[in-house]
C-alpha cells in the first residue's frame, strides 16, 4: 500500500495522482498530494514509478497508523523505479541509474527488449492451418 509521500522531495506535479487507478490521493492547495484513501490502494507502485523525484513509498504490507520517512530506510525509497528499469529519480542523495533517464510513457529497456524478442519470434514462428 502506499505508505508515504515525502513533502520535501515532492515538486507538486501530480503524476501519482493522475497515474493511481484507484483514486487514492487527493490534490491539495500546497500542491503536495495527500493520501486521501490508503485502503483503495492496490499495490500496483503506478504512483511510484512515475514519480520524477523519488517522493514515494509503496510497501508490500499495509501500516494502518502511515509511516514516517525515518521508519523506511532511504534506499528503499523510489526504489521500484531502479527495478523495473526506469532508474531512480533525481531525489537529493539517491542512487543515479547508469544512463540517461528514461522519458515517462516510453517502456523501460527490459520491457523493450523482451517486446523485441517476442515480435521476433511471433513473426518468424510458423502459422498453424485451423
């Protein structure tokens, strides 16, 4: 469940907002968003992952009284972005990704090779006559 939204990292532009499927966090007039509906979290880390500046904690186990960011260590923090292949964000002190960062809506490079390699063998396998 997503567990944290570190205020100080957070530059207001409401990706997880707009990425969450389950309308979890709500928009505020500091434009630090809020989790509004912890319990409509489905785990999916979408907040997560596109979030630009590492301002997110998605953990696997829900913490009805929220976390704090001392409860987390640091490294684990935005790190679901470092896992799926998109690097880490630009958060002051996170572990930069080798390589350029990875445009938001482009797949990451794991996800774009394993796409070529199943395009390639879809299109070089032989079709079977019904």
């Amino acid at each position: 469940m997503i567990e944290l939204v570190l205020a100080d990292a957070c530059i207001g532009c409401d990706k997880c907002v707009v990425v969450c499927p389950t309308d979890v966090f709500d928009t505020t007039p500091s434009g630090i968003p809020v989790i509004a509906r912890q319990d409509d979290c489905q785990t999916c880390f979408m907040c997560e992952a596109y979030c630009p500046t590492d301002a997110l904690y998605v953990g696997p186990d829900a913490t009805p009284e929220g976390l704090v960011a001392d409860d987390v260590p640091a490294d684990l923090i935005g790190s679901y972005r470092d896992r799926i292949g998109w690097g880490r964000g630009r958060r002051p002190g996170a572990r930069t990704a080798v390589g350029p960062p990875i445009p938001h809506g482009d797949l990451p490079p794991r996800l774009t090779e394993r796409a070529s390699i199943a395009s390639q063998r879809i299109t070089t396998r032989e079709v079977e006559p019904r």
